[in-house]
C-alpha cells in the first residue's frame, strides 16, 4: 500500500509496511508492548476503507474496551492521516461511515448480545488483544468471512503465555495462508529513550514479564518441573556485577546460528572455600556470525587475558567452512588471537542427567555464585524457565525447543561448569569441599 500524497512518512513505522506487504487471509501481528501493533493496524484499516467499499469488524473480547481504547484510537488515526472529513462516526451503533466508499468499520465486542450473528458482507476483521478469546471465537470470526475475495483476520496480540491455541495453531502447526509479523519496542523508531529505558526496568522486576512485553516472546507458565530446582533469583542474581582486574575471563560458546550465543565469566583462583565466586557478567546473543561476535567480545574486554571453552561439537568441522581443517574453536582462537593454552575444550557434552546434578550442586552449595541482571538478563531468564523434558526417556533431560525453550544460553552455562567444575558434585559427597 502505498502512502497518500501529502502525508509524511513519519506517521508510519516500519510495522505497517508490513503488515501492508501481506495479502494472506490470516496475519499474525503480535510481540511486546509500544511496538506500534495497534496503531499501525489502525492507519491499514483506515487507508483500504478510504480507497475500497469494504466492511471490517474490529472485535474485542468485552465491548466495553472498546470505548476506552480502540475507538479512540481509530478516531486519532483518522485525524492523523487528515481524513477527518471523509468519515462519521455513528455514537450509538459503533460504526465508522467512509462517506465516498461506503465502507463501514463497526466496532464489537465478543459480549454484545448480538454476538455478531447479524454481521454480513464482513471482509475484513482485526482482532484487537487476540489473546484474550479462546479458538471457538476465532473459528466463529473465521465462518463468518467468507464468499468475498481479499479475505483477511489480523490477529494483534502480546504472547502471554506458551500453551496459547494462537500458537499450537498458528504456529506449531504452521498453519497456510498465514503471516507472522514479530516486533518489539525496538522496532518504533519514535520511542524516546526513556520510554525504552522504562520498558527496560522490567527485567529487574519480573522476567517472565519482560520476556513477553519487552522481547515479545511467548511466556512461560508456572514452572512446575523445574531443571536448576536450586537456583534462587534472590540469591544468585545480583543487579550489577562489575569487571575484576585480574582475573582472567573465561569465555563459554553454543553454536546455534539463531542464536549464537556466549557468556563471559569470572571466577576466583580458590576452589570451594568461603571466599571463592563466580561471576556470570555478560551475555552475548544474537544473529551474528562468529567473526561479529568475537569481534564485541574484543572490544569489551580488549587487552584481557581471555579463556574459551564451550559446545563440544564445535570441535568439527562445518559444511559452510571454507577450509577443510577449520572448526569454531580454531576460527574463535583466531579471530581472539589466542594461544591454544587458553583453549579449554571438552571433548564431549555431559549428559543433561549429569550436568543437572553438577550444577544443582553448585548453586546449592557453592559459596558466591552470581548472575548480573544487568548483563545477562536472558540467561537468568532461561535459569527460571528451564525445565525438565517429561517426554523423554531419558532422566534429567532438559527441555528444548526453538520456539520457546531455546536455552542456548543456559548451555553456554552448562558447559562452562563442566570444563571448570566437573566432578564437584562428586568431592561434595565424599566431603572433600571447602
């Protein structure tokens, strides 16, 4: 769609031009808070009644919201976009009137008693907090669209919870004719840094909130099976934990391309005494390549004594590597300028039942294990969420998927504690500690 004459391309985020891009019958418009979601549905629904004689049902689970927020909202777009004059609004029956293209955007909620049964001629719905109507809605919005060309149900919404039926229908299944679109407070450009500073704070409060109103992922229900039973946020977490002059930092790698991720650590020379730590001070996660992310690692830690271990399998080799002799660990020595003194590899991943042990141990008994909430907010994130896998046969498994369970990080974790502290579970026992 393109933008009017006259109007700046200001008014619109990068969001609406996606959501313009897409024709499917079934748009998935969902991610954290201020990410512009509903707004820029708003300007698309306007923009095609101004041009085309449609009919769209903007729905809400109680009617009574709508007053308070979305038709106020539609109405500021109106004025926004300089087509004041070009609608009316009918008070008592919820409807927006194009006066030229006749098209009508009546406004319901799943409440009204009409409960839409004499809606016809619909051919367009935009399902405001979608996530707050259960899939028998959806499947009567779905019926009643129907026999008209150019379809569409936008679905906009903030991912509460992982066991949504958004999800296991849309996208485990990975339902046709469907478009996701995923944003965040980092995708509006017109958010001024305190806006994003407060959208920040979150993290320091209450992670499965920041998890879905600020990264916009898919929340997690109450962690009833937990992984790291011993980790308290209370007593591992700290809000700040600031570089140590020297001590070395020891470098953990897990090799997803989706993430690729790494934490950086820090640990005292003394092992189990009342005085030993470790302290677990930055993440590094994101689309990068390896070069990129060594790359912010030098310039965090230029001129320090750097370690690395991490992912067994990074050990072998890659089809996408261009020399045959090449592995992430001898790409990553490079790329860091390291001795092979400082390349601490495993040869082999412990099994999750072992790791589990070990690092139940550790944070259990071990004398000042902390995580910066400053800088490793996803990791605590995943030290929260982690759970074990019920499915499997296997004891201790834990549970894994790249939809939610991600828990690149949390391995970075895992094999860090295995190079570093294998075996402690086992000095605990015998009493050889501290």
């Amino acid at each position: 769609m393109n933008i009017p004459q006259g109007l700046s391309p200001e008014l619109f985020t990068p969001l609406f031009h996606q959501l313009c891009d897409t024709t499917n019958r079934f748009v998935l418009n969902y991610g954290g808070t201020a990410a512009g979601k509903s707004f820029s549905a708003a300007q698309k629904e306007v923009l095609i009644a101004n041009k085309q004689p449609i009919k769209t049902l903007v729905i809400r689970k109680v009617g009574n919201t709508l007053r308070d927020s979305v038709i106020p909202s539609f109405r500021n777009r109106i004025a926004e976009l300089g087509l004041a004059d070009q609608f009316n609004y009918n008070k008592s029956d919820r409807i927006l009137t194009h006066k030229e293209t006749g098209a009508e955007i009546v406004f319901r909620g799943l409440d009204d008693p009409d409960k839409l049964k004499s809606f016809e001629g619909l051919t367009r719905i935009l399902v405001e907090e979608a996530a707050e109507i259960e899939f028998k809605d959806f499947a009567e919005l779905n019926r009643r669209v129907r026999g008209v060309p150019d379809i569409q149900i936008t679905l906009t919404f903030n991912p509460i919870h992982e066991e949504h039926w958004i999800k296991k229908h849309f996208i485990d299944k990975e339902t046709p004719n469907t478009t996701i679109i995923h944003s965040t407070y980092k995708d509006n450009p017109y958010l001024t840094d305190e806006d994003r500073e407060q959208i920040e704070q979150m993290r320091h409060y209450d992670n499965n909130q920041y998890r879905v109103y600020a990264l916009g992922e898919w929340g997690v229900l109450t962690n009833d099976s937990p992984w790291l039973y011993a980790f308290d946020k209370e007593l591992h977490t700290l809000p700040y934990i600031p570089y140590m002059n020297g001590f070395p930092v020891h470098l953990s790698f897990d090799f997803n391309r989706d993430p690729l991720t790494c934490i950086a650590v820090q640990k005292s020379q003394t092992f189990g005494q009342q005085d030993s730590f470790v302290h677990i001070i930055k993440e590094f996660s994101g689309k990068y390549n390896l070069r990129e992310m060594c790359e912010q690692i030098l310039t965090t830690y230029n001129g320090n004594m750097l370690f690395v271990t991490g992912d067994a399998s990074g050990n072998r080799g890659d089809v996408s590597m261009n020399a045959t002799d090449s592995t992430y660990y001898t790409m990553i020595q490079s790329y860091l300028n390291l001795h092979p003194r400082q390349m601490l590899l495993n040869s082999h991943n412990m099994t999750h039942h072992n790791s589990r042990l070990l690092l139940n141990t550790l944070f259990g008994e071990y004398p000042n294990i902390r995580i910066s909430t400053a800088g490793c907010p996803l990791l605590i994130n995943d030290c929260l969420i982690a759970r074990t896998d019920n499915e499997s046969s296997q004891p201790g498994t834990l549970r894994k998927d790249r939809k939610v369970y991600k828990m690149d990080l949390f391995d970075a974790m895992r094999y860090f504690f295995q190079t570093h502290f294998n075996g402690y579970a086992g000095r605990v026992k015998l009493g050889k500690v501290g």
